[in-house]
C-alpha cells in the first residue's frame, strides 16, 4: 500500500511516528507525500495550541477531501474524538493509548529487528522512552490527552538505541511528554540518570542529546553525567513565566528564585552548555509589572535561545477560567519584544563559541558547504571542498556569524 505518514507537534509525536514508518517499511508498504494520493493516510495530530489544533483539523479535512481513507491519532484526536466521529469520509480514529496497534491493522508479521530504512529521520533519531504526564499546569491538556507517566522498558529502549547504531547514525535524542518522570512507575523504580547510565555501558552511540527536562529534574548526578563527553552539551529547560505570582496561577512547581539557583548550579559544573527554555507570554493575570519581571529575568540568565509562545486558550484547563485575559495585539507585541531578547541571547552564546573547535553531525548539503548541529546546539554552515554525507560526525571550528549565520571550516572527520 502507499501510506502518508504526517505529524504535528512535539517530538514525542516524531519518535512515534519514525517507530511506525520503520516497522511500516518492514511490511513491504510504500511512504509517500499526501499529494501522491496514498491509499491511507496517518495523521499524529497536536492540541498545544490553538494553532495546533487548527493544523490538526486542516491536515484531517484536506485529506479526506481528496477521498482517502484517514486515520486520526494523537492529542487533537484524542479530546476531539465525538466531533470527529462526525466527519464525512472514511475516518478512524485512534485513541492514544491504542497508538501503537495501529501496525496491527496492516499486518501482525513485524519483523522488528530488519533495517530502518536510511531515508528516515535522516540524522539524529528520536527515540520515545516515556509518555503521559503527571503534572496539572493549569493552561495545559497534554494529561487528558496523554495521561499519566509511563515508561518504556529499558530493554525496549536500548534494543531501538543499537538498532540506530547498527546503521551508522552518530547521535539519537532522547524524549517524552515528560522526560524527567522516567522510570518513577516502573517496578525497580529507574531513574533518568539510571537509564543514560545503562545506555552508556551498553551502547557506542557517539552522541546522546535529552530533551526537555523540568529545572527541579536536574540533579547532581544527572548534572555529572553530563560532563561526559557522549552526552551532548545542551539542556532545553521550560521557564514559562519570570514572575513567581504568574507562575503560581499556572501552577508550576518551583519559583523564579529556585529557578535561577538551578541555572546557575548547572553552570558552575559546566560553563560551555547550551540551555534554552520555553517562554508563556500573555498568561491571564500577566501585566505589564509581570511582563517586565519575566523578560529582567531572563535578560539576567545566560540562555542560549528562547522559544516565545503567547498563551492559547485551552478547553477544559483551569487556565481558561481565570480573569484578566489578555488582549491578543497585547501578547503580540509581548512575544516579539521576548524573541528579540532571544535573538540577543543566541548572538551572544555563538559569539563565546567563535575560535572553538566543536563536533557536529551533518544535515543537508547546499550552496557552500554542508549544514549541521553542533553538540551544544549551534547550527552551522561548513565551508568546504570535502565530499561529506549526511550523518556524519565531524570535528570543524567557528569562524565567525556571516549574514546571521555561524560559518564554520572542516577540522577532521
């Protein structure tokens, strides 16, 4: 069969969607564009946002326009399920907790240790150790959609990890709805140290990057593991609010104070990492004092760059009920004043990069050179006369940022 495979949203839905075109190869199916009129079309939809969430119905509707048979997984399926039985077309949807049998509807021959094919995911795989989520942040559905923390066995985990390593990709990245959670519910109770610690004895991928991670997550040894030099010099760590009464009304664990102290800590044992966060902005109660302490706040910390999303009203949070909501010219004007605060804090870091010689996997091929992501997350344009295929690991040193991009020469491979 031809089968479009689309997704929208976080990485977690990237993983689970890598997982399912390999074990769909396996099978002898074709993967295709939707333009290319499959005769199934797999849609992994998102409800982070507004935005998401009209994505998600847009993807759903064009398809079955062109009269293809649909199915519908993921977040946006999953809390909009009775509108979508509604649908005109030949449309299933598929609960989130039945995501992974979806395979099962194609075939129950699986023959899961054959090659992924070297199209997929072309140079750092995703790999899913944990989904569901045990918080409640009080503007979020992803616990209704997802629900509480699970996570994969470690067997499960290490068995995708060497597969990856088999084929020759130098770098896999870690993730889930709520990476930091892993292990809590298993039965020998794991941790994600644990986890990086098995990964690292039994496997000799070269680079291991995590995702997101919540600041009270990251502890002492989780920050000593990271000093080892396959685990890649980056943490993304969510800061959503600078100012400690917007942090209480979205029901976040920690204060801007604890926050800082973690930053900080981090720093001390590791000047070079990369961190990133995720910004709310326009979060209902957020004047102009609240705004102005968030962005001093993050003025004050050395972030490596920003993700700036203005607040979006979810159905059936908490959120959505509180008074105060802002205006959205409001929130606009809020988002780009933070995403040229970004801009600075990214300019800065690869200004304190420049002269350093980094490892980067390559990407794609263009005008110039090849382009690629350093392991403290820096894109780079490399310069060079050299013949380099996508996945490879190569050692090159910064030479400077030329029309708003790093430019780097070819060192070793």
């Amino acid at each position: 069969m031809k089968i479009a495979l689309l997704t929208l949203g976080c990485r977690t839905n990237q993983a689970e969607n890598l997982k399912l075109e390999h074990n769909l190869q396996n099978l002898g199916h074709q993967i295709v564009d939707l333009n290319d009129y499959p005769d199934v079309c797999i849609i992994n939809t998102c409800a982070v946002t507004v935005k998401a969430d009209c994505q998600s119905r847009q993807l759903i509707n064009k398809a079955l326009k062109m009269n293809i048979k649909v199915i519908a997984t993921g977040c946006y399926s999953e809390l909009n399920n009775a509108k979508l039985s509604n649908s005109e077309g030949d449309l299933l949807v598929m609960r989130n907790y039945d995501k992974d049998n979806i395979i099962n509807m194609f075939t129950k021959n699986i023959h899961a240790d054959d090659k992924i094919p070297q199209h997929s995911f072309k140079h750092r795989p995703i790999v899913k150790v944990q989904d569901g989520c045990n918080y409640s942040c009080s503007y979020c559905t992803i616990p209704m959609a997802r629900g509480s923390s699970r996570s994969l066995p470690l067997k499960e985990i290490l068995h995708e990890i060497q597969r990856y390593e088999s084929l020759g990709h130098n770098e896999i990245v870690l993730t889930g709805i709520h990476l930091g959670t892993y292990g809590v519910d298993l039965k020998d109770k794991r941790s994600l140290s644990g986890l990086l610690k098995d990964i690292l004895r039994e496997t000799k991928i070269r680079r291991i990057r995590l995702s997101s991670l919540e600041i009270r997550e990251i502890d002492d040894e989780l920050i000593e593991l990271l000093n080892d030099r396959r685990l890649c010099k980056h943490l993304h760590i969510p800061l959503q609010s600078g100012d400690n009464s917007i942090l209480k009304l979205m029901n976040r664990t920690y204060s801007i104070e604890e926050y800082a102290s973690g930053i900080h800590k981090i720093l001390k044992r590791i000047p070079d990492i990369s961190i990133g966060t995720d910004v709310i902005v326009g979060f209902p109660g957020e004047g102009e004092s609240e705004f102005s302490n968030t962005k001093s706040f993050i003025e004050a910390l050395p972030f490596s760059y920003l993700h700036v999303f203005p607040y979006s009203s979810r159905p059936g949070t908490r959120a959505i009920k509180l008074p105060k909501h802002i205006p959205d010219p409001i929130k606009k004007m809020r988002v780009s004043a933070l995403r040229e605060t970004g801009d600075a804090k990214k300019r800065a870091y690869i200004d304190r990069n420049i002269g350093k010689n980094l490892d980067i996997i390559i990407e794609e091929q263009c005008s110039g050179g090849y382009l690629g992501t350093t392991g403290n997350y820096i894109k780079v344009l490399v310069e060079t006369e050299s013949d380099m295929k996508v996945g490879m690991l190569v050692n090159i040193g910064i030479l400077e940022i030329r029309n708003a991009m790093t430019v780097g020469i070819l060192i070793n491979s």
